[in-house]
C-alpha cells in the first residue's frame, strides 16, 4: 500500500470530532477541491453559534431533497423557536427537525465518504459529534425500455436498467413475497459497488445462497465496471468458453428464476443481472415459450434445439463430407455440390473458414458502427460480397447456404453470450472435421461433450436434468409441457411443490342445457 | 481404498447400467457376431441370448461378493481379507484383463472406422485420439464417465431405432432357420464368444460398484438389468444379420455390422447413411477406451501403492496404445488375438474372479467383521 494510501485510510478511520472546522477540513482533505463537490453552509435554527455545513455531489444528489434538509434545518428550527442546545446529538436532529425519509446518524468519517460519494448528503454541525447522513440519490436514469438483445413477443417489454434499485422493484413489482430477500453487499475497493443478492427464503436451494456470499466476499478487486466482472470471478468454470452464470435483462426471466428456487445477482450501473445456478439447457428456453400456448412454446424450443446442433456441426459436417466422405452424399446432391465447387480454386475446409471469418468480421463490423451505418454493412456484406464471391468463383454457392444457414441458426438461439460460446467451439470441430474427417469429428466433439459434461454451476451439473437424468425435471426440457403438469419445481428448490393436484382445466357440464 | 472411494463420487443405478451397456455393445453387435457367426451360423442370437443369461449369473457372484462392504471394490476386499501384497496381485490381474481387452476394443474401433470411412489415414491417428478422449475423461473422473455413458445409451437407442428403420425392407425370416441346427453345446461353446464381451463389464462392477448409490441394495439388480438390457439391445443385430445378410455372409466380415450399416437404406434418396449410425456408435466406443484407461489407472495406482490415480493415467494411457497399436496393426494377429487369445485370457478372470472372492469372503467373513 503507497504512503498516500495509508494515510487515507487512517483518515478514513477516525470519527468526527465536534469541531466543523476540523471535520470539513478532512473532508476537504480526502475529497480534494473536486469540481462537482458541493459544501453549502448553513444555521442551525438560523443561530450563528451553531454553523454547519452540507456536503454532497453535484449530480447525483437531488437538490430537491437538499433544499429540503436546508429548510428543514435552518427555517423549520426557527420558525419552532427550538433551541440548538437543546438538541445535542444528530439522533435529536434526524427525529425532531428533519422531514426527509431516510437520515440517520454518522459517527465515522468512511461512512460519511461513502454516503457523499453515493449520493447522499452528509450534513456536519458544530458542536456534535456525529454527522447526519441524509439519503438524497437522484441523479438521472436510463428510462426503462425494452431489452435489445432478448427480445419477445409476448410477453412483458421491461428491461432492467443501471440503477439497482429499479432493478429490485421490478422484480419485488412481480413477486410480493415478503419472503423475498435482498441481502446488499459491496465489492471493488474503489468503485465500491453495490450488489444485491436475491432469493425467495423458503425456496432457495439450500447453502446456495451462503456460497454466493462467499464467492463474492473473496473477490479482491479495485472495480467492478459490468457484470462480466463478477461473473468471471465467481464461476464455477474459469477456463471454459461455456458461461456457468446465466446473465439477462429481463425481470420476467429473474422472478421465474427466483421462484425455481435460484439466487440472482444484482450489481449496480448495469442493465445485466446474474442468475445462479445455470443449466446449458436455459439458454435455449425463451420467455415466449411459458407466455405462448404449449404446443407453439414446445415447437419453437425445437426449432431452437435444431438451431443449436446446425450452429455447432453444420459447417463441420458439411466439409467432412465433401473432403473426406463424399460416398455418403446422396448422389443427385453430390453431384449439384460438384457442380458448384468445379470452379473454386480452395480447399472445401479453406473456404469454409475464409467464409465463416468474412461473416465474423461483418458481424463484429455491424455491431460496433452506428446503427444506420451497421445495417448498411451488413447488406453489403452479405448480399454483395456474397454474391461476388461466388461469381468470381471464390467460394461454391453451397457453402454459401451452409455458412448462411448456421449463421441464422445461431441467432435463434435466445441466449446471445451462449451462442457467442458456439461460435467459438464452431472453429476447432471444423479444423478438425476438415483435417481428420469422421475421427476428427468425432474426438473433438466428444472431447467437448465430456468438458460440457464435467461443468458444475454452484454444485449443479451443468447439463442436468439430461445428466444426469432427472425424469422429474424432464417436463421443461426439450419440450415445454403445459403449465398445469409442471407442478413441481427443479428438485434442489427447497420446496418443490409449485401447485395443487388436478390443474388441469375441465369442461364444465351444463345441467338442464 | 482406491481413488473414487476417497472421493466420494457416486454414481446413480441409471447410470451404472448405461456403462454396463456401452462396454458391452459396442464389439457384441458386430465382431463378436462375426465370429459367432463362423460357428454356429443363424444361430448368432441363440449364442447371444445364453451368454447374456451367463452374464446375468456372474454379475449377480459379482454384487454378492461385494455386498456385505458395499464399499469395498475387488482389490480393497481381497487387501482386507488377505493383506496388501495379494490385493497387489489382484490389482494386477486387474490390470492385466483391461489391458487385453483393450485390444478387442481397439479392433473394433480401427477397423470401423479406418477401414470403412478413413483407409488413407495413418494408423497412429486411430489410436492417439481414441487415448486422448479417453485420458480427458479419465482426468475428469468417474462421474463424468458415467454422465458420459448415459448419453452413449441414448445413442444406443437411436442407432438401433436406425437399423431396424433401414433393414426391415429386406428381412427375411427363412434366413434365421432353423433354429439350433448346430446343437446345444456348439451353441453354448460359441456363446463363450459374447462371455468375453460382458466379462468388461462383470469387471467394471468390481471396480465401480462401491461408487454406485446403494450398491448394497440395487446394485446386484442394476448389474444384472445392465447386462440383460445389454444383451437384448445386441441381440437386434445378430437377428438382422442373419436375416438380412444371412450367416454365410455374416461371418466373412471381421465388422460384421458395418456391412448390415452399409446396407440399411431409407427410401431412394437416403441410401447410405452409416456414418450417422458410426456418429452415434462413436460414445460407446469411446466410453470403452476411457474406461479401460481407468480401471488400469486404478489398479496401476493400487500395485504402485499410490493413493490418486491421476498420475497412472497418462503411463497407462502409452503402455495400452502400444499394446493396441502392435494388435491392430496386422490383421491376421488381430483376428487371432480376438478369436483365441482374448476369450481365454477374458472368461477364467471374469468368472474365476468373483467366484474365487466369493469363496474367500465365505471362508475369512469374520475376519472382514472384525476389520
């Protein structure tokens, strides 16, 4: 720890003192002459002999409740005709002047730092030893809007935003269990972020929630910027391309997480909540699919299956058939792939990587320019340049609708960090496809499926309830089965039992019709 | 006590049923049908079906004499019973039988694949990746195996589902008659061909039943639902193959089953379409390597007085590569080893050994009551 360091910390130890002069000096001392650091002074019940001061950040406190404290101080005080003296601590002041909803008593000078640099107002006066903490955060907000990267159609539109605490009441909003908790926490030395983490008491997986404390309270860290951070520092997996944390910014999708008896995560400054444990199965399950009747949310989860296994292997299966086993082509087709290849001058394995890049590079390209300008990108890249490309005989118009097919593919699937994780598996299995055929194949992709198979998520297998195999969990796997058979929750919820017997709905018989 | 025990891993009865199945389905469907067939002809699944009831028997030694100490495999038991150098040599017994199945396995493994899809590639290729998948198993352990075989039984499954769907348009009954036309004790002798299969997996028990959840109560009826379960699900194809081959044509493969896969055709425009049922037949295979990986690790880790068997892993890994290596690189030495050597070396030690623990156990009880 540098000099500087320690010095503030040892300033951040020590309490207020009754002097106002000594206290505004240490906070000037530790606060600097920042520019939006505001001191407005005041008098207590408008007496000289009783000076203070109120301290707060310009811009994320709300000068509406600033105003409120000053009046309240200074006009309220003297229109009472109360004496200061006859108040001698900030526990007199908070109870018998102060109008605002939350303002407690401050002994340490960390406290008050922390409060000033959150927002809230700390308020120094001569003669007490304690400062009056006083909650004031209001600084401006993102409106909620609909989430971009999980979109629906039906179903709620809320997104979460930046502030955790509208982030809290939107899922307190949906669930009013008063067994609903949110134990706060904060991590990052500097940044001292806020978290919360949720989970309904009663049905929590037993230890889970003790064991996201503990994960969270070994991070060592000076910030915490996003999510991501605390993800990649409390998953199971470290070193795995497979995210054991389930990220998203839907509330629907927390409150039906927390109800399965699971914890989520809540860091401040990000739209992004984490849920623990995650399954790989989830990222394939929509919010449309509980919303929608069951016979539609089923069908889809299927074309989205389908769209995970033509994400992963079509590209691979693709250039080990042409390059290696072209006997099991059906003959009509392999004689229509012939006919398009004739020209190309490339490898089939060669082609398939330079377009499965090209595409990369058009999507990462379409991502980071503005939208009007992405959109443009991604017409011309996809269109023209493919279209070029197969004139000018660089690529087979095939592989072209292979490429195009999978692409599409791994956008169904609902969980975009999943299919980013798939984009990358896509590169070795058709290195390998392309380089050893079937026995290339086949070791990588089993090579992955035993990794897949050997990941926890806070004690959970990842790739439960197929395996290991939980018939009872079976109803919202590959098909999602109608709300009235899905009686019971995951089976490491506390208590599993989700609804009464007999939901299903039944025609009632007329009498005398 | 060996490595899963200290650790406590447990493996649920669903799974210890699917790795019964895949150590036995993979060479019982095809190069053991192969040889039965040059025996005793149509009666492929006769030979198939006594087998599989001898099976279920010496399973069922197997689970009685580990179920007193549940907890307790093969080697843990006889170290018990009659100290630690004699554990040591059932540990290299152990050993010894995994590494001869190895070969077995590696045949079918190599020929399936080298022969009827890769006939250019080098032979070193067939034999590193196999080592390699299976040491990454092996290094994650046995839950991990087990969670693998459950997906490999699924497979099973739908590779089956695929035969039948693409032989049914040319089976022909009158190719399965008749019935025990070579007699009895030619079947029987010939059904000492599928012994050798299910002895892989009488041994698994012996060394994975203490990691199976209440292997005292169940695990005797999951052995035996393994095996049997096994058996009907290879007992599919030696029907096939002799009605739709025919037994004549049956026994001039070495891979009997890759020619009944090549054969199977949906329609006109799905005519081939092995390499789907070789995809699918890719886990069980696997599974078998990385088992054989870790029961000699295990046992390897139990002569060398080790207490992990991480460190066994990667030595066995080369010495059981060389060893199919030198077996599959002549075929002549291959259907030799497979045909005469492996069943002699597989069936003493598959029904010897439960047998032999059984009788110690009966004789030397108390001794393990007093331990």
């Amino acid at each position: 720890m540098s000099t500087a360091q320690e010095k503030l910390q040892e300033q951040l130890a020590a309490s207020f003192t009754p002097q106002l002069a000594d206290n505004a000096a240490v906070l000037d001392q530790i606060l600097g002459k920042s520019a939006d650091m505001q001191q407005r002074e005041l008098k207590l019940c408008g007496s000289s002999e009783y000076p203070g001061v109120c301290c707060f950040v310009d811009g994320l406190a709300d000068t509406s409740i600033i105003e409120a404290i000053l009046k309240a101080l200074i006009v309220f005080g003297s229109d009472l005709h109360r004496d200061p003296a006859a108040m001698p601590t900030a526990e007199e002041i908070c109870t018998t002047l102060m109008v605002n909803a939350s303002a407690k008593p401050c002994r340490q000078v960390r406290d008050g730092i922390a409060g000033i640099v959150s927002g809230d107002t700390l308020v120094l006066i001569q003669g007490l030893d304690e400062a009056i903490l006083v909650s004031s955060k209001g600084w401006k907000d993102r409106s909620i809007e609909e989430p971009s990267s999980e979109n629906n159609v039906r179903g709620p539109r809320d997104g979460f935003t930046e502030s955790i605490r509208t982030n809290t009441a939107h899922v307190r909003r949906r669930i009013k269990d008063p067994l609903l908790r949110f134990d706060a926490t904060v991590v990052g030395t500097r940044t001292q972020t806020d978290i919360n983490i949720a989970y309904i008491q009663d049905l929590v997986k037993e230890g889970l929630v003790e064991e996201v404390k503990r994960r969270l309270k070994r991070i060592k860290i000076d910030a915490i910027l996003e999510s991501g951070y605390i993800e990649e520092l409390i998953e199971d997996a470290p070193l795995s391309p497979f995210n054991t944390v389930q990220s998203t910014e839907r509330p629907d999708k927390v409150a039906s997480a927390l109800l399965e008896g699971r914890v989520a995560i809540f860091i401040d400054n990000t739209p992004v909540v984490l849920i623990v444990p995650t399954f790989f199965w989830q990222f394939i399950q929509a919010p449309d699919d509980y919303y929608n009747r069951y016979w539609v949310g089923s069908f889809f989860r299927c074309v989205r299956y389908l769209a995970l296994i033509i994400s992963l292997v079509l590209p691979s299966i693709y250039v080990m058939l042409v390059s290696f086993h072209h006997e099991m082509i059906p003959t009509s087709l392999a004689l229509t792939i012939a006919s398009g290849r004739e020209v190309v001058p490339f490898p089939v394995l060669l082609e398939a990587i330079m377009l499965e890049i090209a595409f990369e590079l058009m999507r990462e390209a379409g991502l980071r320019m503005p939208k009007p300008i992405g959109q443009a990108v991604s017409i011309v890249g996809s269109l023209i340049i493919g279209q070029a490309a197969v004139a000018a005989g660089l690529v087979s118009p095939f592989m072209v609708i292979v490429v195009a097919i999978t692409e599409i593919s791994s956008f169904a699937i609902p969980s975009y960090s999943s299919s980013l994780a798939l984009r990358i598996f896509r590169f070795p299995l058709l290195i390998a496809s392309g380089t050893f055929g079937l026995l290339g194949f086949a070791t990588v992709f089993f090579a992955l499926m035993l990794h897949a198979l050997s990941i926890r998520s806070f004690g959970e297998s990842y790739m439960a309830p197929a395996s290991p195999f939980r018939p009872s969990d079976q109803r919202d796997m590959l098909l999602r089965m109608p709300i009235w058979m899905m009686n019971d929750r995951p089976e490491f919820a506390q208590d599993t039992k989700r609804m009464g017997e007999q939901q299903m709905p039944t025609q009632q018989t007329r009498k005398g019709g | 006590m060996t490595n899963q025990q200290t650790t406590r891993v447990q493996i649920t009865s669903g799974m210890f049923i699917a790795m019964i199945v895949n150590l036995i389905f993979v060479k019982a469907i095809g190069v053991t049908q192969g040889v039965i067939a040059r025996a005793v002809g149509q009666d492929m699944w006769l030979a198939t079906l006594l087998g599989t009831l001898q099976g279920v028997a010496v399973m069922y030694i197997t689970y009685v004499a580990i179920r007193k100490t549940p907890n307790l495999d093969f080697m843990a038991l006889s170290e018990r019973l009659l100290g630690k150098w004699i554990a040591k040599v059932i540990a290299l017994i152990i050993f010894l039988f995994f590494l001869a199945g190895f070969g077995p396995i590696m045949i079918t493994f190599v020929y399936h694949l080298q022969e009827y899809f890769l006939p250019e590639a080098p032979l070193y290729l067939f034999i590193v990746a196999p080592l390699l998948v299976g040491l990454l198993g092996c290094f994650y352990g046995l839950e991990v195996m087990a969670r693998l075989a459950l997906v490999g039984l699924l497979f099973i499954f739908l590779l089956n589902v695929l035969i039948i769907m693409g032989s049914t348009n040319e089976f022909d009954i009158r190719n399965l008659l008749p019935v025990m036309e070579n007699g009895f004790p030619r079947t029987f002798a010939a059904s000492l061909n599928f012994d050798a299969d299910w002895a892989l997996a009488t041994m698994l028990a012996a060394v994975v039943l203490p990691s199976v959840k209440n292997a005292d109560k169940t695990g005797g009826k999951n052995g035996m639902i393994g095996i049997a379960a096994s058996g009907l699900l290879t007992m599919i194809w030696p029907i096939l193959e002799g009605a739709v081959l025919s037994a004549e044509v049956t026994s001039q493969y070495t891979v009997s089953c890759m020619k009944l896969a090549r054969n199977a055709h949906m329609g006109h425009f799905l005519q081939r379409y092995e390499m789907i049922m070789i995809a699918l037949y890719s886990i069980p295979v696997l599974f078998e390597v990385m088992f054989c990986i870790y029961a000699t690790s295990i046992s390897a880790a139990k002569i060398a007085g080790l207490k992990s068997n991480k460190a066994m892993i990667p030595i066995v890994s080369v010495i059981l590569g060389c060893f199919g290596y030198w077996i599959v690189d002549d075929h002549f030495r291959a259907i030799d080893y497979l045909e005469n050597y492996w069943p002699r070396i597989a069936l003493p030690i598959a029904f010897g050994l439960p047998v032999l623990l059984l009788m110690l156990r009966l004789m030397l009880g108390k001794k393990l009551n007093k331990a």
